[in-house]
C-alpha cells in the first residue's frame, strides 16, 4: 500500500504539548497538536494537503493553480503562497465583495500575486465549479495550463495530507509512551477528518477520531467524508468499508453560521489564550475547542482520559471586526 507522493512544504513534525492548566480545569488530559506551525505563509491544515495536491499538479504539467473559498479563507492564502513558491500562477474565487483596504488572508494573497475574482453568495453557491472551469478555459487559452482545486483542498488527493499527520501522530506517540484515546478535529470542508480517520482504521481503529462541524450539519459531513474516502481509494488500497454511521462528528457548534461568532465563543477564545498562552482562530479552531470543551463539561466524553486536538491555524482570520469584539 503506497501513499501517493508528495513534495514537501510544511514544518513537519508539527509538536505535541499538553495542555496542563486546561487539562487541570477539565480534569481530563487535553493535549494540543501544533499543524498551525506548519508554516507562516503556508501555515495551518492546508499545507498538508497541498503537499499533495500541488504534486499531482506538476505532475500533470499544469502552471497554475485555480481554487475558491470565504473571503478570508486560509486555503486559498495557502494555495497563493505554494503558487508563488512553485513558480505558478494562481486564481482565487472569493466570496464576498472586494474591500478598499484588504486584511489577513486577503491582503496576503494579494502580497503574493494571486489574482482575486469576487463573486457573490449566490454565485457561489450555485455556479462555483462553472466559474472555476471557466476560469480555467481561459487560463489554459492564455497558453498556460491550470489546476483546479475545490474548496479546502478536500478532495481524495488532498485528504492524504492527513492520512500522513495521522502516521505522524502514530510516531509521536511511541515516543510519548501512550496512545490518544480521541483524535479532535474541526470540520470544515471534510478532508482533514477524512484523512486521519482513514489512518486510523488503516492503523486498526486504534481509537476515536471526533470531528466538531463549524458550519452546515454533521449529517452533511457524514455523507461528504463518505465520498471523500471513495475518492481516496481511487489513488491507493484502503482497505476498509466505508459506513456513513461509522463517522463520528458531533453537531451543534456551528453557532451563527461559517464565519460569524457569538460573543461566548469569542469570550472563550479569550479565556483559553489568557489560560493557556495558545491563540485559537474565531472561525474554526475557537468553535470547535468550544464545542469540545462543551461536550467534556456535559459529560460526553468521560470514556476518553487523554484527548488529542489539532490546532489548524487560522490566525489571519482575526479580522479588524472580530478583534473590535474582543
Ligand atoms: C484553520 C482551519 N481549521 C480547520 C479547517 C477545516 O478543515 P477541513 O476543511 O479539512 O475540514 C479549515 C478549513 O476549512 C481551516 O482553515
């Protein structure tokens, strides 16, 4: 069984430190893996997928990479930074409006040359991959040839990002002595989940892996991962079936919506960074510790004595108008 191969961009291994003063709060181990030190520029989850996936671009010969997301999205900044670095070109669908004065992900994506179409909610929603395609047509009539990633890099290729930090994570812990009982991640588009839950039944279903859905529904993600893993399968031997039931992701903590925060997440993120010297970001990580902090205190996860959760950056999301709230 060989993994498709990647190139190499990230800071890996990313380190694994316990959480001690929160682990005293919960009275529960809770321990923290750093992926949103894979980098600055190329910082977060995202690298790791695009580890693979901007593999499998070069080797199709392509020379630019087209991909889409929130207007503040961490994957289309990553996808800019790797598109500079490798020499590619790069498009970027947004959505949302264009701001006189760009922030965060948006100012450094046009830092680092990516060229930016903003389209709205609706268009986004009902015509992305026409726009993508269309993009890439004219892209590839300009004599180059594009790439399309979809949202996240969460696509089979992408997912082997995190197949390979579950590996990463099956080392570590030979060297901590002791394996995590669950693995926590935040669900966003489904690909970091997909990953490290096929590790895990490849490693034999060591332990749980527990998704926390910050946006649409648990249900949804079920059904997505599903897919995910088929996609998987089409590039390597997995030898598993797939049961939407078996997938773990625990509903109820997407709060106002993808991208918008309630004052207790917000609260929460600063009682954390302020407990802890850790920084979670409001869109993604803050919710999901939330919701995994939430579940612990209700007495959900009493069967797990020590917890994993992946940090998977996002700190440039701290926008001018989430920061006014803190
Ligand atoms: C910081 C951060 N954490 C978590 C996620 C969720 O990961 P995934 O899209 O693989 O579900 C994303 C992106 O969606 C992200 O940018």
């Amino acid at each position: 069984m060989k993994m498709p191969e990647r190139i190499r961009l990230a800071n890996l291994p990313t380190k694994i430190e316990k959480l001690e003063r929160l682990s005293q709060e919960l009275g529960k181990n809770i321990w923290i893996k750093r992926d949103d030190q894979t980098g600055m520029e190329v910082s977060g989850n995202k690298v790791r997928k695009l580890e693979f996936a901007a593999k499998e671009a070069l080797d199709r010969g392509c020379n630019h990479l087209i991909t889409c997301g929130g207007i503040q999205s961490n994957h289309a900044r990553a996808t800019a930074a790797v598109a500079a670095k490798l020499g590619m070109g790069c498009t970027l669908v947004l959505r949302g409006e264009d701001k006189e004065d760009r922030e965060g992900n948006l100012f450094l994506e046009t830092l680092m040359g990516a060229q930016v179409v903003f389209v709205t909610p609706e268009e986004f929603e009902n015509s992305l991959d026409e726009i993508m395609e269309g993009l890439k047509a004219q892209i590839d009539l300009d004599g180059k040839k594009g790439y399309i990633l979809p949202i996240g890099a969460s696509n089979g290729i992408g997912s082997f990002g995190y197949l390979n930090a579950y590996n990463e994570i099956a080392a570590q812990e030979k060297e901590l002595g002791f394996k995590f009982d669950a693995i926590v991640a935040t669900v966003g588009s489904g690909g970091t989940f997909a990953g490290l839950y096929a590790g895990n039944r490849m490693d034999g279903g060591m332990r749980d892996v527990l998704g926390i859905n910050i946006s649409s529904t648990a249900e949804y993600f079920r059904e997505r991962v599903v897919e995910l893993l088929k996609e998987m399968k089409g590039y390597m031997e997995i030898p598993f079936e797939i049961e939407k039931e078996d997938i773990n992701i625990i509903d109820g903590y997407p709060g106002l919506g993808y991208a918008l925060s309630r004052d207790e997440e917000l609260q929460f993120i600063k009682w954390l960074a302020r407990l802890e010297g850790l920084v979670l970001d409001p869109v993604y990580t803050g919710k999901a510790m939330y919701g995994l902090v939430q579940e612990i205190k209700a007495g959900n996860l009493d069967k797990y004595g020590n917890i994993l959760f992946i940090h998977t950056g996002g700190i440039f999301g701290w926008t001018r108008e989430v920061r006014g709230r803190i």
